[in-house]
C-alpha cells in the first residue's frame, strides 16, 4: 500500500488521525553475526488499514491528569518508541508506507540526506559528492570508500547501481518505482512492463532491463556512480533522499535468493508477491543500526552497529560516531489506553499521539517547542516535551468537476441533471462565477477552528507551505457571502425558460468518504452557508465508501467532493502534477478548459525539466496563481501536526520532508 493512500485510507479516513510522509534515510548494519530477522510464523502482514482504538484507557482505569517531575530516565540505553501500527516490509524497493520507512532508516542509506531541518539542502551520505552536467542529464556521485554492510561485505559502486537495477525491475503492483522510473524513462512513465517495456521495448523485457543498466552505470575502479536522466529532473536530489532510493549489499541480496543482475531471467522477478519477495524480512544495511529481531505488528528490536562509518557530522552540531542508544526499539501498540499508560510511565521516549487525546497529554507537557526548535516551559512539574504547529505534507480540498461524465445516465449528485430547483446541469461548474461563488461560501475559520482546534492553515492552491514556488502573500480566497451572492448572480448559467441560477436555485451532492468527519463537516459548513446566501441553494452531504468516492473519482462523475493529498517527495511537482496536470490524479477527471489545460501543461513539464531552483520557484508561482485565478477547486487546509517525546530525549529536529511518524533516531540520545 503506497504511503499516500496509508494516509488516505488510515489517517484521513477518521476525523482525528494524521500520518505524514517520508523520513530521513539512514541505516544500520555491523561487521559482526549476521542480524537475524525472527518473525512470526505467518505469512506476511496484508498491507490494511491501521487505526489507533477509540478507547480512552482501559475500564475502570482511571487516567492521571499530572506526573512526577524530573523524572529518572528509564532504560538510559534504550530508546523506545511506540507507535500503532508495524512496517510491512523491510525491503526497501518494496515498502511505501510510514511504518516501514520509519524501520528502513535506521538500518538502510541512501547516497544523499537532507541537511538537518532543511528541505531544499543535501547533505553527501553514501557518497561523497556529486556532480552534475550542464545539461541537468547526467549526476555523477563520488561513493564513499571503506563502508562496510552490517553482515561484513565490502560497499561499493557495484551495490549503488544494483540496488536501482533491482528497484526498477522488480516495481511490484501499487509500490514506489515509479518515482524513479520517470527521471530515468519519461515523465509520463508509470508502469516498467506497461510503461517501459511494452512501449518503449515492443514487449522485449531483457531489452529494457538493459536499458536500466545504462540508466544508472558504476566504476569500481574509479569509485563512481553515473546516473542517465532522460530529461533534465528538479527534483531528482528530493527523490534521491527517499526510502526507495536506499542501497542494498548485491551479493548479500543474490545470496537470500534475490535477482543476481542478469538480463536473460530478471523478468521472472518482476512484481512479486510478498512470499516471493527474498528481502522481505531481512535487512542489512550500512547505518548506525542494524536488526535484531522482528515481530510483525508487535515489535522491532533494532541494536547499535559498533562499526559504523560516520566519524564526523554530516552538518554542524549533527550526530557522529556510534548511535547514542545501545538499543532501538519499536513497539506496535494500538490501543491508546496501554500506549497513554506506557508513555506516562515513562517505558515509552516516543509516543504517537492522536488529536482526539491530545488533551491527556498536554497537562503533563514541561516543555513546549515549535517546528524552528525555539521552546518554552509550558509545566515545570511536567516530564514531556510537545512539538507544535509542525507543518504535515498533506492536503485536504474540495473539487469541483467541470464537466460531470454523464455516460450511461446522468449520476445522482447531479439531482435533475437540470437547472431547475431540482438539480444542476453536468457543465455546472465549468462557469467561474459558479467557482467563485462556491470558494467565497467557504467558512475556512470555523472549519479550522471546529476540526483542528486552530492547529491548520488555509490552503492557498495545490503547493502547500514549505514548498518551491509558495508566497504566503498569493492571492487567495476568504468567506465573504456578499462575495459568494454577487458571483452567483454573475453567473451566465440560464434555466430551460432562460432563468438563472440565482432565480431557479439548484440541488446536487456531496461526496466524501464515509466515516471521514473532517470531511463531512466541510461539506455541512459549506451546505449552510450556501442557504444563508439563498434558501434556494441546497447541497446535501452524502458520504460513500472510500472506495466507491475513489471510481467515481476517476470516472469523473462527482461533479463536487472532498478528498486530500499526501507527498511522495518534498518538491512542488508532486503536487501540481496530481492536481493541475492532464494525467494527473484529480485533474484528469475534472475537464479543465484545453487551453488552460494545455498551458498548465506546459508549464509543469517546464517545472520539473528545470534544474535553478530560482527559475522552477517562479513556474510553480505561475501555476498556484493560475489555480487561484481560476478558481478551479476550494483550497481548504494543511494541517498542522504534533509530536510527543519524554523530556529527556536530546537530538531531535523536524523536516517536512520526512514528516511526524518517522525519526531519524541517529540524530536521538537520552
């Protein structure tokens, strides 16, 4: 399951829960016994739902509203964290959820890091510098010598262009490959058998596995790595940072019965099944820990590598040498009863904390700190420190499809299908004024307010805060319902007796996934507010199983719902790509106008084929511009997010790039 549909069907799904994307990609390994991954005896975990239960503490249990201060640390060289929901997977071509991502950086590494807090820098990881051509085609990376992967082989070059190789191949159903198939295969490439093989290659499977080995080439000798884009990529730095980015031994890998390089046969290791999967619960890996023992959705035990590379600070005041922790810990916990009394008793250092229950925690909150690491004591008797006002990588808005698909009878969102009280015609919101009127009916305040206790912003357009391209300073739409009045009547729109919209009024729906109260609650702010411009106006919340929202999504035949977005890398392409572009996610469905889909378009692929970050800040500046301008969807939020730790832990920072569910817990000491 991808990491943006985790959050989609996880987190989003339920009023209070928010995950966020990716973390820091780092490792773990040592030159002593092999780790040796124990697991249950059953097959897999199947990739499902997770959701902390509801239950506020176990019955009869009475929660205390205060602890102890200057606790004594607990279990001074162990860090533990618990959480509710285990990885799926330890092989990282394969895992594209938070949880498994969270486990993947402590034990695996990729070529490069984000620097600390930053989003735009990069630090050298497994190499050691990097060049990059004039052309933005080609980036060449210095890897860096005497490394060695937990269960003693050497790292080299040969293990950097393997672990793409075997990536890209395998590209299992519903995984991550597609983010780096298309910087080096075309960006329109989702599939490597649909989108490389079969069209690129005539079907010749071995042809295109060449063809990945020329993408990404090595030189033992000169200690080289070649990566051959096939258009200049801006984000390609972003996408190098991530989980399916990071390095495996090759012999190790061919030894636990994985692909050995071969063209002739690598077909039969394309998309396999989790059974078939040879590194699916192993690891071996180059950073500061390497596995113990793994039990699936209960716990993750994790030790320091006592040979681990990093002598000196990847940036300054940054972690060097062995881990700080002895020992590494993830506990799956899923109740918040036994997850609450685990923290406060201080057997937890890291707990997640749903929004629900935030007010549990917070009276024993001693230091309260916001996402520039400025802090401030909120409880001298408290023993927590609470994280505030971080900015998540996610993305709720409501869209508004301009021309519903109407094949096979027109769908019941639609009421009549006509402009006559009962109903609105499929062009509904292909008129502006319509769009407009809809965006100043919005009440973001008392939503913000209602839903987030105040921890969110208004969404400006599809770039969320912190990304390439955005000005907190873009125009942007506010609740005004004389606004919203004057745009209705601004309407072109004509009844079959040439009345407008204003006079007939209208009926449609909608749509959110059921079981979302977030969700719902937009739509019945939006719903009154609409009556109080015109009693006339009714839209009716009407929840539909995800799934269901999902297909008439995509068949484009909702013509106004409420859905949100997760990144899969910190770069503004992926976020217009989805919401703006032709192909794209939402897009596709809502049949913008060709020419400003055309310019969009146009505009996108300039965006991510740019290389100066300057130059791509103002592309993406265009767009957010031109989706106000339009007025193609209501922007509603970006949630704000918290994290919760025992006072006692040292190290931690935070980057949006790698979100509140994953700790790059290298950087942590007690």
């Amino acid at each position: 399951m991808n990491r943006k549909l985790y959050v989609l069907i996880a987190v989003l799904v339920l009023a209070s829960m928010v995950l966020s994307a990716c973390a820091p990609a780092t490792a773990t390994s040592t030159a002593s016994s092999p780790a040796t991954a124990i697991t249950t005896a059953s097959s897999p975990a199947t990739p499902q739902p997770q959701q902390p239960a509801t239950t506020e503490a176990p019955s009869g249990t009475a929660i205390p509203t205060s602890s102890p201060s200057n606790q004594q640390v607990k279990n001074p060289d162990t860090l533990i964290e618990a959480t509710i929901n285990g990885p799926e997977s330890l092989d990282p071509a394969w895992e594209y959820d938070t949880a498994s991502y969270d486990a993947d950086i402590q034990v695996y590494e990729g070529l490069v890091l984000a620097k600390k807090d930053s989003t735009t820098d990069f630090v050298p990881l497994l190499a050691t510098q990097w060049q990059i051509s004039s052309d933005g085609k080609s980036y060449t990376f210095d890897i860096r010598k005497n490394v060695k992967f937990q269960q003693g082989q050497d790292f080299t070059p040969e293990d950097v262009a393997y672990s793409f190789w075997r990536g890209m191949i395998q590209d299992r159903a519903g995984g991550p490959q597609w983010i780096l198939l298309q910087p080096f295969f075309g960006l329109d490439v989702q599939s490597f058998q649909d989108d490389v093989v079969t069209k690129q290659f005539n079907g010749d499977f071995a042809a295109a596995c060449e063809a990945v080995k020329q993408a990404v080439t090595y030189d033992n000798n000169a200690g080289t790595v070649t990566m051959n884009l096939k258009q200049p990529y801006g984000p390609m730095l972003q996408i190098l940072a991530g989980s399916w980015a990071e390095i495996i031994s090759k012999p190790w890998a061919i030894q636990q019965g994985a692909w050995d390089g071969n063209c002739a046969d690598a077909e039969k290791y394309h998309d396999p099944s989790a059974e078939q999967d040879p590194l699916f619960k192993v690891m071996n890996g180059t950073g500061p820990y390497m596995l113990k023992n793994w039990v699936p959705e209960q716990e993750m035990d994790l030790v320091r590598n006592p040979n681990y590379w990093n002598t000196s600070p990847l940036w300054d005041g940054g972690p060097s040498g062995q881990a700080k922790n002895q020992n590494l810990i993830i506990k799956v916990i899923p109740e918040w009863g036994t997850r609450f009394a685990t923290f406060k008793t201080g057997d937890a250092d890291i707990n997640y904390v749903p929004e629900q229950f935030e007010s549990q925690i917070d009276p024993l909150v001693k230091n309260t700190c916001d996402a520039s690491g400025k802090c401030t004591v909120s409880n001298a008797q408290g023993s927590l420190t609470a994280w505030k006002g971080l900015p998540s990588v996610q993305e709720t808005v409501i869209y508004m499809t301009e021309k519903v698909d109407t094949t096979g009878g027109a769908p019941a969102g639609l009421g009549s299908g006509q402009l006559d009280g009962n109903g609105i015609p499929a062009d509904f919101f292909s008129d502006i004024n319509i769009r407009k009127a809809f965006n100043y009916c919005f009440d973001w305040n008392t939503y913000i307010d209602q839903v987030y206790n105040g921890e969110a912003i208004q969404a400006y357009g599809p770039l969320i805060k912190g990304e390439l391209g955005y000005d907190p300073n873009q125009a942007h739409y506010s609740f005004d319902l004389t606004k919203c009045a004057d745009s209705f009547k601004a309407s072109t729109l004509k009844s079959a007796d040439g009345k407008s919209v204003w006079d007939t009024g209208f009926y449609l729906q909608y749509i959110y996934n059921t079981g979302n109260d977030q969700r719902k609650t937009a739509g019945d702010i939006l719903a009154a507010d609409l009556q109080k411009v015109n009693p006339k106006f009714h839209l009716q919340v009407v929840g539909e199983p995800f799934a269901l929202e999902l297909k008439d999504q995509v068949a484009g035949r909702l013509p106004i719902f409420m859905l949100g977005w997760l990144e899969d890398y910190h770069d503004p392409n992926d976020w217009v790509g989805p919401m703006l572009s032709s192909g794209g996610t939402y897009a596709a469905s809502q049949f913008f106008p060709a020419d400003l889909q055309k310019q969009m378009d146009t505009l996108i692929v300039q965006g991510v084929t740019a290389t100066d970050p300057q130059q791509r800040a103002s592309i993406y500046s265009q767009l957010q511009n031109l989706s106000y301008q339009n007025a193609l969807d209501i922007y509603v939020v970006q949630p704000q997010v918290r994290v919760y730790m025992q006072d006692w832990v040292k190290g931690y920072y935070y980057n949006p790039i790698y979100g509140n569910t994953i700790y790059y817990e290298y950087s942590l000491s007690k």
